[in-house]
C-alpha cells in the first residue's frame, strides 16, 4: 500500500533526530545543574564547618575578655581605693610568700664585720661617775673604766669683722679696697652685715643639691646654728652664686660636647607655672643641665650640637634619632620594663610575644656581662650577636594579633637597629641609668617645690645643678665648690670641674678591654 502523499518519513525521521538531540542537551544540562548543586552543597557543607570552627574559637575568645575584663575591674577598684590612702605610692603590694629575715644573718652568714674607727684626737672627756649602788642595794666597787667616743656637731656661730682698708689711688684717683679671702661681697653700708660662705653654702646645697625650699632651708639654718636668716636672702645668694658659675656651665657644655660618649633624657620641669623640660647630658667627667622650653630636636642640639658625632644613649624618643653623625644605644630597661608591663596585663596567649623578647633583651645583657668578664673574645662577641639579632628578626615576625603588641612590635622595629650596639662596642652602657641618676634628685626637688617661678630662677637651677651634679660625678665636695664659687675675686672664673684636655674627656664610663676606638665604632650600626 503506497505511502500518503502528506506524509514523509525523512520529515518525520529528521523532526525525531531534533527531538531526541533536544532531551539529550536538557538531560545533559539537568546533569551539569546537578554537578553544579552537589558542589555547591558540598562548599556548605565546609563553610558550615568553617563557620562552627570560628564559632568555636569566638566563643573561647569572648570568655578570655570576659576573664580580662574582669580582671581589670578589679585591678581598677584596686588602684581607686589605694589612690585614697597615703601610703599607696609606696606599698609593694602583694608580699612574697617566703621574705627573708630582716637584718644580719647570724654565724658565719653575717658578713663582714666592721666598726668605726677610734678617733686619733679627742676634744673633750666626760668622767661617767658610778651608780651609787646596785639595783639590789649592794655596794659597787669599779673593776675598770671602759672608753666610748662620740661624735657630735657643735650648734654654734661666730662673728667676724673684717676691717677694710679703703684706698684712693694717686694717679687716677680711683677708689680701691681690700678683700680678704672669706669675704663674699664687696658691700658696705646697708649691706655690711652678711653671711658667711659656709652658712651661704650649706643653704644652696639644702635647696640645689638637697631639692629642699628655701623656707625649709632658713628653718634648718635657725633651728640648728641660731642664724636668722629670710627666704629672700637665701634666693639671692642663690642668685648671685649662680651668675658666678655660668662660665663654668658654658664650659661645662662644650666639653659635653667634646665626649665621645654622653646619655641624654629630658623630664617635665615647671617655670612660672608653665610647662618647660629639663634636659640633661651625661658623659663620663662632666654632667650638664638646662632648662628650655622644648622637648624638640632644637633643645636636644642647644646641648650637645647637631653635628655631634659620639655615642649616645637613650631611652628611644625618637627626637635623638635626628644626631644623624651619631651612634646609639637604645636603652634596653625601658625595652625590659615595657615587657614587664604588657606580661602583667596580657592573657597567657597574648604574653608569649613580649616573654620572648624579654629572653632575647636579657640574653644580650648577659651576653655583654660575658665578654666583661673576658669568658668569650671579641669575635665570639660579635658572633654571638648577630645570632641573637636573627632570633630578634624572628621574634618580631610573629606579634600576634594583640594590639599592645602589635605597637610594641612596630616600635621595636624602629629600634633594632639601635639595641644591641652596646654589644658591637664593648663599653658602652647598655641602658642611659647614668643620666636617669642624674635626674633624680631633680625629680625630688619637683615634687618638694615644683619648679621655678621666674625664668631667672631656672637659668640658676641648670648652672648650680651641672656644677654640683659634675663635682659629685669627679668625687669633689660640692661644698667647697660652692664655697670657691661664694669667694673667688674673680667673677668670671671657670673652676677646675672642666676637663683640661678634650682627650680626657673622650673616653667611656666604664673602660672596655683592650679595643681599638676605630674598629668599635666602625662595627657598631649606625
């Protein structure tokens, strides 16, 4: 039977091929849709672990701030109800479980024994007669007598009267006086009656050297000597001992200048009740003051110059940084202490960065106490050196993600370079103690006084405070100095506190072995 003419079987077989390519490429993209959504399932399936895991680690680290905050609740409730007591600034806190027993250790763990000697002259003698009997009643009959000496100062004051000749000269008819050695003043008149130079030196040291204010120093002068002196007269002479000496502080500052090796820092100072800094530049003979208005660049070279071209220690102030002739040592305490601090404050987590660099910083102070002691050459110094500075690199290649740190961190990548140039030069301190020592009995006299009132009074603070702190740092007596200053004839005389030659004054603190200069200093980084 023939075919219908409407029908074709190629149509009909081509319109089945399209079909069948057509479910075929649904099917195949279903599969690929397929693919598609198990991958994806699977990928939430990881991100709903990843997400349960920082779920996990947010709960733990919400409990340690919870834990912290805590905890410094308390410490804050601490230091609120200590502020209120008045001897909080120097309790110590919580005691040690296990102190040590005050005073001398009997046996032999009692240490060197010593006494005063007796004195070669005696200037009066007390005869200690007997009891007139025994506590039980009985008669006392003296088997020996048995010496004891004391040593006492003798509240007593003197006149003088100095009898001056008054001279007229014959040729230019000039007017011309005597002065005799103990005097301190020229003047006659209304201010003929004076004190002495000691009783003069005694006040300036109480209040310059002491940090005592002039009412406490005329209250000793009166309690102890019977000398009725005012505040007023005291502040003059203070005054007038200072323009004395203020060629001995400009000379003083110049040979700061010559050292090769000085420590520098800086602390508040008020002046008229305005803020001003007190900088101090310490080298190993001479220590020099001064009372500026800044804590910049500027002040730092009005000390020591901007081209100095020494060693200079530092606690890090970034300020020092500019003495581009330099080399520096960034003092390792300050580092030390800053570890202690975050150590105190930190979680156990978060306390590993500052422990390691506390090991790192106490390993190179050890280190430096090994070549002192001549246990390793220099070579093996500088070796080890630089091994520690790799495990300093490692160290501050992982701070964590505390923020103290992190700022601890970037500061002690500023100072790498600088931390262990005590050990590339052996000799040099490794911490600027010598000018915080220098401050401190400053800080003292701050918290006694506060400052000074008047520009003049701190100009006369910078030159007696470098004149005494220098004739303490050489082992002379400050008394004298001042009593030397009170009656030189010339008022313009620079004492013998300023090194003679620039040579001597170059020389460190604490002398290394044998090193040549130029080699240290050619290792040191700079």
């Amino acid at each position: 039977m023939p075919w219908p003419k409407a029908f074709d079987p190629a149509t009909v077989i081509g319109e089945w091929k399209r079909k069948i390519a057509s479910i075929r490429e649904q099917w195949q993209g279903a599969r690929r849709e397929n693919e598609r959504l198990r991958k994806e399932v699977e990928q939430l399936r990881r991100r709903e672990k990843q997400l349960e895991q920082e779920r996990g680690q947010l709960e733990q680290e919400r409990e340690q701030l919870r834990e912290e905050n805590e905890k410094l609740k308390r410490q804050l409730e601490e230091a609120q109800r200590a502020s209120k007591r008045q001897t909080a600034p120097f309790s110590r806190g919580t005691r040690k479980q296990n102190p040590k027993t005050p005073g001398r250790k009997s046996g032999s763990a009692y240490g060197r024994r010593h006494s005063k000697a007796i004195p070669k002259r005696v200037d009066e003698v007390i005869a200690v007669p007997p009891p007139v009997q025994c506590a039980c009643g009985g008669p006392l009959e003296v088997e020996r007598i048995a010496p004891q000496y004391q040593q006492e100062i003798v509240r007593k004051t003197i006149w003088r009267r100095f009898d001056i000749a008054i001279c007229r000269c014959t040729v230019c008819h000039k007017r011309v006086q005597g002065r005799d050695p103990r005097q301190t003043s020229d003047a006659l008149g209304a201010a003929a009656v004076q004190l002495g130079p000691d009783a003069l030196a005694l006040a300036i040291q109480m209040n310059k050297g002491l940090g005592m204010p002039h009412a406490d120093v005329a209250a000793v002068l009166h309690d102890g000597f019977q000398l009725q002196v005012n505040r007023s007269t005291i502040c003059r002479a203070v005054d007038r001992v200072a323009r004395r000496g203020e060629a001995t502080w400009h000379a003083l500052r110049e040979a700061a200048r010559r050292s090769m090796v000085n420590g520098i820092d800086e602390t508040g100072w008020n002046v008229a009740a305005q803020l001003r800094w007190l900088w101090v530049a310490v080298s190993a003979q001479v220590t020099f003051c001064d009372i500026l208005p800044g804590r910049g660049f500027p002040q730092a070279a009005s000390l020591l110059g901007a081209d100095y071209d020494g060693c200079l220690t530092h606690d890090g102030w970034r300020v020092y940084y500019k003495f581009l002739r330099a080399v520096h040592q960034s003092c390792l305490r300050h580092l030390l202490r800053r570890c202690e601090n975050l150590i105190l404050i930190a979680s156990p987590s978060a306390a590993r960065f500052p422990l390691r660099v506390q090991a790192v910083l106490q390993q190179g102070l050890a280190l430096g106490e090994r070549y002192h002691k001549q246990e390793i050459s220099l070579h093996g110094l500088w070796t080890a050196t630089g091994r520690l500075e790799v495990k300093l690199d490692r160290v501050l290649a992982h701070p964590g993600r505390d923020p103290a740190n992190r700022r601890f961190a970037n500061h002690l990548l500023h100072e790498q370079p600088y931390i262990f140039t005590f050990l590339y030069c052996p000799g040099l301190e490794a911490t600027n103690n010598i000018s915080e020592r220098a401050i401190r009995a400053l800080i003292g006299a701050r918290k006694n006084w506060g400052g000074n009132r008047t520009p003049r009074g701190a100009r006369a603070q910078a030159v007696l405070t470098s004149i005494l702190q220098t004739a303490k740092q050489q082992g002379k007596k400050p008394f004298d100095v001042l009593v030397e200053l009170l009656c030189g004839s010339h008022k313009h005389k620079v004492l013998d506190l300023v090194p003679v030659s620039p040579e001597a004054s170059r020389g460190s603190p604490h002398p290394p072995p044998p090193t040549p200069p130029s080699t240290c200093l050619a290792a040191a980084p700079g």
